[in-house]
C-alpha cells in the first residue's frame, strides 16, 4: 500500500504581481506522508511552505510534478482533505455549535446524528459550556479551536494545517499544541502542519521536514523519536532528546537562512 500523501516532481512558480517577476516557489518537491502520520513542515521565510499547503488543498494548481491522495492525482479542493488557515476562517453570523456543524449540514446529516458530532468534538476541543456562544464572544484561541472541530467533524482523510496558532499569545499557544496532541492521539488523521516555529515543528511532529531557501526543495526529513503520550511542555521542557532534535532542525533552517544573509551582503 502507498503513502496517504504522495508528492513527486512538484514545481511551482508564478509571476509578482507588483514587480511583475518570475518567482520559483518550489523545485523538485518530493514528499511522501504515511497513514496516521503528523508531518511538520519547517524552513526560512518565503520557502514555499504554505504554497505547498495550498497545491495539496487543491487551491493553487502547480506548474508540474504529481500530488497524490491515495494514490487519486488531486486536481481541486475535496472533501478528502480539511484545511485549518492561520486566520479564523469561522462564519461570525453563527454559534459555536452551528460552526462545528456546518461541513455536516451541507452534507445532509440529519439533525441527532449532526448533533451527537458536534457534541463530541466540542468536547474534544475543550470548548463546553460555549455552544451557543457567537465567535465575538470568543478569545483568539477558542476560535481556533472553533475551526479545528469544524474540520474535524467533516471527517476528512487528511488534515493541512497553515500556521492555525501564528496568531495567538503565547500561552495558548502553548495551550493549542497540547490540545492538537491530544487531538493527533485520539484521531490518528494523517496531518501536514506548516508553521516557521522550530520548537513547534518537533513538539508536534512525527517527522519534521525542512524546506531549502527559495525555491523550495526537501532538505531532510528529521524524525521526532518522542512517544506522544509523553508531549507536554512540562515534561519535554528539561527533556536532553527534544533538546537535541530541535537543536538538529535549527541548525538546517539555520544553514538556510544563513546562505540567504550571505547572498545578500
């Protein structure tokens, strides 16, 4: 059987639509995601790395090179895969509930069935009590909470996550890693999560992939050799194996970043 997510070839570029230049974003990507696999994605600003999201959302169509679901090319958005954006991509005009339900809705599930899912993952995501609630009565943090049961309650294969905690302080953020933890262990749903946070990338992944300065290539795939049930903060803190595996991706986005500085100077 093949990777949940197979990336060959992939190329990217396109024109600035300012300075009217010709960018590469990407340049022979190549990627494979296992099944219930957490796949962090890492690099120095500008990578590639939420173009790359987008092409396995279906939202930007690639220049070439094959991206593959279960094997299926894809060629557009699908419910196959849900997508959680660093902006709060939730619907201000309904509640929390109403939210979390609306991909079931749209598909037709009846109202009990629709409502003992939304149930469960309100209280997967620690948002009881807040049901009702309107998302401007709402912290930045539940919101996000908010689009991460959405997504997960349309049940999709695979989840492609954008930086969705880039815009909170920095407890909660601390606060939605454990959370997505948890999540990651009771779902065990593929995910490809982005962020430019070093320290995110190995408290969360699997695997960590580290993205090449533009245009975006695998520098290395890192893996993250931590049980799960042992991620917390209070317990990775002093811990010498996350220190040292988090040291090793800094040190390649480092290289990166550096070359950068240097071509510059």
């Amino acid at each position: 059987m093949g990777a949940k997510i197979a990336v060959h070839g992939l190329g990217h570029e396109y024109v600035n639509p300012f300075t009217r230049e010709r960018v590469v974003a990407l340049d022979r990507v190549e990627l494979e995601v296992e099944e219930g696999e957490f796949l962090t994605v890492v690099g120095p600003s500008g990578c590639g790395k939420s173009t790359l999201l987008g092409i396995l959302a279906g939202l930007i169509r690639p220049s070439r090179g094959a991206v593959l679901v279960d094997g299926r090319a894809v060629s557009g958005p699908g419910p196959d895969r849900g997508v959680v954006f660093q902006e709060f991509a939730i619907m201000p005009w309904r509640t929390v509930e109403r939210n979390i339900g609306h991909g079931l809705e749209i598909r037709g599930v009846p109202r009990a069935e629709r409502a003992a899912i939304v149930r469960r993952f309100v209280d997967l995501v620690g948002l009881g009590g807040f049901e009702r609630k309107y998302p401007h009565e709402l912290s930045g943090g539940m919101k996000q909470r908010v689009a991460v049961a959405r997504t997960l309650a349309a049940d999709p294969q695979v989840m492609l996550m954008d930086e969705p905690f880039a815009a909170v302080d920095a407890q909660t953020r601390i606060t939605l890693q454990e959370e997505l933890n948890a999540i990651a262990r009771a779902t065990r749903k593929t995910i490809l999560f982005v962020t430019h946070n070093v320290e995110e990338a190995v408290f969360l992944g699997d695997r960590c992939c580290v993205l090449s300065r533009r245009p975006g290539r695998v520098k290395a795939m890192v893996p993250v050799g931590i049980a799960r049930e042992r991620r917390t903060w209070r317990q990775l803190g002093a811990d010498p194996a996350f220190g040292a595996t988090k040291e090793q991706v800094f040190g390649l986005v480092r290289e990166e970043v550096g070359e950068v500085e240097e071509r510059g100077a």
